[in-house]
C-alpha cells in the first residue's frame, strides 16, 4: 500500500491483494520505519456501520481512514478506480481523502515488484 500526502489531502494507493485482505478482513496497514521508537503506521479500515462518508484519523497509532461497507463492495467493481471523500476541519478547511486502485505504471520500473497491481487501462487494447 502506498500513502501520499501533500497538503491537506491524503492519498493511500492499495494493490490486488490489499483490496481482497480489506474486503475480507476489513483492515489493510502498512509502515514506514524512521529509526527505533519512530514508526509511522498507516491503515484502512471498513466499517459496517450506517455512514456512508470516508473519515480520516490520526493519533499516536498512526493514519487511519474508515471507508462504509458499501462503499468497498461498489469500489470492487472492475471499473470504479477509486473512493473520494472530504472531511472538515474545525478550521473550515478541509481534508481530501482519496483511495485509489494501485495500477501497473505505463513505464515499468525496475526497482519496484508491479506484479500484484491492477492491469493498467490505459495499456488495454481497446480495440479487440
């Protein structure tokens, strides 16, 4: 799973496997190591639970969003790409939450495994 964030948005990209462990466990989580005692953990949760809104969190655990069951049975459809929300602030500003398939780069990549990806689109052909 990968997590960027830039701003007020975050952004956590999951692979084949991921969506099927969310799917079936309601739970995905990675990290990141920064040294002894600094471990950033980052997660996605489903919950069962009426709402129908993506939430984001943050505590000494780590960055966790919520996303309604329902939500992750649309998004496991071949062609729904991804899960946006938006969750407001005290402030009234906003976070972006954006929960995408994680898809093979049109350019591969020798330093990273694609091999449990979603087929790219674009490299479809849509000609056949």
């Amino acid at each position: 799973m990968k997590l960027r964030i830039l701003g007020n948005s975050v952004r956590f990209r999951v692979s084949q496997a991921e969506l099927a462990q969310l799917t079936g466990t309601g739970q995905v989580e990675d990290s990141v190591e920064f040294g002894p005692g600094a471990r950033l953990v980052y997660r996605l949760k489903v919950t069962d639970e009426a709402a129908d809104a993506i939430a984001a969190g943050y505590d000494r655990h780590g960055v966790s969003v919520v996303l309604p069951r329902a939500l992750i049975d649309l998004w496991q459809q071949p062609d729904e790409v991804s899960l946006c929300g938006e969750q407001p602030l005290p402030d009234g500003t906003s976070l972006k939450i954006l929960v995408e398939k994680d898809f093979t780069c049109l350019v591969p990549r020798e330093d990273e495994d694609q091999s449990n990806l979603f087929p790219n689109p674009a490299l479809s052909d849509t000609n056949a």
